[in-house]
C-alpha cells in the first residue's frame, strides 16, 4: 500500500468539534500504522505524527455554510492535484449531509471515484421526525431550513443517485445504516466510531459529597440547553438530591443567553461554569452526564460524548431517539429524561442517584466489554475496510 489521502471540507482544528476529532484521530494512528498519510483539510492541526498536510486556510468559520461548500470545493481539488503524483492513492472523504456529497461528485476527479471511499456523519432528517416535532422546527425555522433542505427526506434523493458511484461507503451508526440501505444498492459498511485507546481511559473517579452531574457541548436550542437549565432549576427547588452542577460550554451557541437565565434562576450556588476542560478527566468526576437533545439531526448519530462517556463508565441521561438506540441502552448505562417533563426527568435523576452503585455496575461491564467504544475498534475497521480497498487495486 503506497498512500492514504484524508480530506475533509467543515473543520475544527483544536478537537472541539466531533468530527474533526475523528479525522485527526484517522491521520495519526494511521500513521502510526507506518502508512504514508496525507490530509487535506481548510486549517492545519498540531500532531507529533508524520502526516503530510495539505492546507487552503490560515483561519475558518466553522459555522459558515458558504465557506464549508467551498473549503469541499477547494479539498477535492487539492485531492485531484496529490493523486496525479501518488501511485494507486486511496483517498477517504469525510462529509455530513447529501448536498456535501453532491459536491465531491461535482468537483473530485471521477477516475479517482473508484478508489474514494466516503465516510457519512450524520443521519437525514426523517418525514416522520419532522412531523413529530414539527413543533420545534417550525418555531426554529430560519436555523434549520438548511436542514429541511439540505439533510432530509426531501435531499436523500442525491444519495440514492450518487452513492453508488464511489468505492464504499462508511457510516458509524447501525440506523444510519438501515437508512441508507433502504434507499441505496451500495455497499454501506458500519463502523462504530470511538475516542480514547483502552490503554489510556481515563480512570472514574467519585466525590463523596456531591452527585455530580455535568453537561459538555454547545449552548444551542437543538441541544436543549435551555430546557436543562430549568432542569437544573427543578432538582434544586425538589431539594431531594445534594448535587453541583459542572456547565462545559464548547464557545458555540449563545452562552450570554444561557448566562442571563442561570442568573434570573438564582442557580449560582449549585452550577459551575467550566472552559476549555479535559473531556476526558471531566466525564471521569461526573456521576451523571445530561444530554437533553431535542434532535439527533445535524449531530454525528453517535456524538463523541456519549462514545466518551459510556466508555469511562459515566451514564448518560437522554431522551429517546432511535438513531442511539446502537450505544444507549436504558436502565443499564443511561437513563430516559423528556423534553415535555420536567418533574418527571428530575425523578428520573433523583431514582438514578439513590440507586447509583446498581446503575454503575451494569454501566462499567456493559461499555467496556471488548473495547467496543474504543479507539482501537475504530481505526481497526477503518483498516479492514481501507486495506481491503488497497490490496484489490494494487
């Protein structure tokens, strides 16, 4: 095998967003795999790894739409220039939505097509979500238009199209899978995405005096951040549980808004607002990680948090969505909150605390059974699947 081009068009280069943690973690272990990598992405990032990076951009706005179709632009012509001078170069492009893989059809060489293999992100938007929670987008309309548009029922046309034009494609949720299998021929292989080595986990550790409950994310509508802080409001007022509260905002979102409210609340006793923390070491202190999403939609299916979270040993409490229904098993390392609820949630935390030690033991043998959220199991079938690839082309 000679080479492994990486790209990818929407990137974050300091790890703080799901997917760009993804690519990055892809580069350096197959580099360490002794495997000429290359990566085209807009912005470079800081590795120890022998990774030849291929860059358009000293800064991007991750949030900008336009600038994301045109960083796409721009990777999969870089990607035309390095496999003119590569011999049999694999090439694996990381994109989100059908409107994203419109543009790689567009814009990559199509001699190159039979050698790239696409990894997918996120599910699309369903008729039935919609019709669902119509509620939801329809008071939010103007932020995920581009959602209804672009990443839904209405756009996943372009998959059944296009799909089937590339070498494989890699999804990292099971639903995901069925979701595009039931509407393309192609070969859709599953891979479940995971963060931290097996060898350096983070250990669990626990505060005596305080349940500690935590959030780690954006302050966005769609992540239901408003709703847990009146969540966080409830458990204090209910006074059943002696818990804090840790608020790790990623810098997304409206944070000042967020602010306002927890100060209107009075909730400064019980939460503590946390920046630029160690993921890893945070979720190995939290007793319970809160997770009120309102959609899975325009998410990674599997977010790193959940796959971090579970795989330390700390549980999630979440609503129901059946894009998790691969790594959220309710009553064994999660529990079930609603959005439409708020005595009940807060029950539901309070049940959960009285009965921690017999939530965790579950927890613990369930995640970290074989390693299943591991990195390990993530870069080994990206492996199988790529070297598949390079042994029947060279």
């Amino acid at each position: 095998m000679d080479s492994l081009i990486l790209g990818i068009g929407r990137f974050r280069n300091n790890k703080k967003e799901a997917i760009s943690k993804n690519f990055i973690n892809l580069a350096e272990c197959f580099s360490r795999k002794n495997i000429a990598v290359i990566s085209v992405s807009p912005t470079s990032f800081d590795t120890d790894c022998d990774i030849e990076q291929h860059n358009f951009r000293k800064h991007s706005r991750y949030n900008s739409l336009i600038e994301g179709v045109i960083n796409l632009v721009k990777t999969c012509s870089t990607i035309n220039k390095i496999a003119t001078s590569r011999p049999y170069p694999q090439i694996n492009i990381h994109i989100a939505t059908p409107i994203e893989l419109l543009i790689v059809y567009i814009f990559i060489d199509s001699k190159l097509r039979h050698r790239t293999t696409i990894s997918v992100w996120q599910s699309f938007l369903t008729y039935s979500e919609l019709k669902e929670n119509y509620k939801f987008f329809l008071r939010n309309i103007v932020a995920y238009l581009h959602i209804i548009l672009f990443n839904s029922y209405i756009s996943s046309v372009i998959y059944k199209r296009i799909l089937h034009h590339f070498k494989n494609i890699i999804v990292h949720s099971r639903f995901q899978k069925n979701q595009l299998e039931s509407i393309s021929k192609s070969n859709i292989n599953f891979i479940q995405n995971g963060v931290f080595p097996i060898s350096d986990t983070p250990i669990k550790q626990s505060d005596d005096n305080h349940f500690v409950l935590a959030y780690i994310g954006h302050a966005k509508h769609s992540k239901g951040v408003d709703y847990l802080i009146e969540l966080i409001y409830k458990l204090k007022k209910r006074s059943n549980i002696n818990f804090k509260f840790n608020l790790c905002l990623s810098g997304f979102g409206d944070s000042e808004k967020i602010t306002k409210r927890i100060d209107n609340l009075n909730l400064n006793d019980v939460i503590k607002y946390k920046e630029d923390i160690d993921v890893g070491a945070e979720l190995a202190v939290t007793d319970l990680l809160i997770l009120p999403l309102r959609t899975c939609v325009g998410t990674s299916l599997t977010p790193n948090i959940i796959v971090e979270s579970l795989s330390i040993g700390t549980p999630v409490a979440i609503p129901r969505f059946p894009e998790l229904c691969d790594t959220i098993k309710f009553g064994k390392n999660s529990i079930e909150i609603f959005l439409n609820n708020l005595d009940e949630s807060a029950l539901a935390i309070e049940n959960f605390h009285m009965n921690q030690s017999y939530n965790k033991m579950f927890l613990h043998e369930d995640s970290t059974n074989n390693g299943i959220l591991s990195l390990e199991v993530f870069i080994n079938g990206y492996h199988n699947i790529l070297s598949d690839k390079w042994s029947s082309n060279e």
